[in-house]
C-alpha cells in the first residue's frame, strides 16, 4: 500500500499537465483505490477550477458523494453519471446526477455524456472505474467504447481521466485503451 501523501505528491505532479485536451489513465494497486479516486477529485474540483462530470461504475451516486464529502472534496463542482445505483435499487432523485440503466449501458452512457459535453459546462470527465465496468462487459467491448468516447471528448474539448486497478483482468483493456489516451500513471509502483 502507497502512502497517501505519496499518492497525493505524484497525482498533483501529473495533473499539473492535465491541461487542454488531455486524456489520462491512473492505474492504482487495488488497496490504493479509494485514496487514489479521492485525490483526483479533490486535485480537479480545488481552486476555482471549471465542474466536470464523474461517472461511476464502482460505487452509488449517494455513497460516492458523501464519501467524497468526507473525503474533502468540493461535490457541488461534479455531476454524476451513475451506472450503478439501478442495478442495486439505490437511484435516489437528484439534479445533480443522472443514472445509467445498467453498467453495461454504454450507448446510453455515451449519449448522457455527449449531451453533457455540448452543453459546454463542464471542463473534464472522469470514468470510474474500468476495472469495475469489466464486471458488466466484455473487454472489447469497453475498448471500443473507451476508444469512442475519449475521441469524442477529445474532439469537445473535454480533458478525460480513466482510473481503473492494477488487477488481471484489467492490466489488457489498460494497454489498449491506454493508445487513446495522452499519458497512463501507474501510481505506487517502483
């Protein structure tokens, strides 16, 4: 396990770059996820910087904020899509979030996501996490998907971060999907 100001020295060193058009992939040690997806948050949500959306795949809209909440990081700067919470019957009314049918919904996940892109209010988009929406969907699949949807990003002018665990059946879609994008992290490995 990474100390979690060693993660948060080396994700503020990244993502003093993450400007423009940047698409980044964190990859983390399973036991460093909860820190890692927290530091990222707090680092683009701080200062004044522009909102972003966050889709989660791994943990419910209601527990996901009041874990970031906890955690120190300003919710009011994100908007949620949520892939979760309807598959575990926890959809709770929102404006700040929206909820995906299923986590294997990708088309639906990339109309929510370009309907949010063209509204041109949100200046980032994070995934979270990859590892988790292998569960629901074949790994081709979800390269496809990743290839679409960080090109499209790209092309809005939205910076991307995808965060997934350094876990078996991730480490394949990573090295693809890490093709599409502008830089791939891999945190707390020497």
């Amino acid at each position: 396990m990474t100390s979690k100001e060693e993660l948060r020295a080396i994700i503020a060193d990244q993502l003093r770059d993450f400007n423009g058009t940047e698409m980044f992939l964190f990859i983390c040690k399973p036991e460093d996820y909860i820190a890692t997806r927290e530091i990222i948050t707090e680092g683009l949500t701080k200062n004044g910087k522009p909102p972003g959306v966050y889709a989660t795949f791994n943990t419910p809209y209601v527990l996901l904020k009041k874990d970031l909440e906890k955690a120190g990081v300003n919710v009011k700067k994100l908007f949620f899509l949520d892939g979760i919470s309807r598959i575990t019957k926890s959809a709770a009314e929102s404006e700040e979030c929206v909820y995906i049918r299923s986590p294997s919904s990708l088309t639906e996940l990339s109309i929510r996501a370009m309907e949010l892109a063209l509204t041109k209010k949100f200046d980032f988009f994070v995934v979270d996490s990859i590892s988790a929406m292998l569960i629901h969907n074949k790994p081709e699949r979800l390269e496809k998907f990743g290839h679409y949807i960080l090109n499209k990003l790209r092309l809005l002018g939205i910076r991307g971060i995808l965060i997934a665990t350094d876990d078996e059946r991730s480490r394949e879609v990573c090295n693809t999907m890490s093709q599409f994008t502008t830089r791939m992290i891999k945190l707390g490995f020497k």
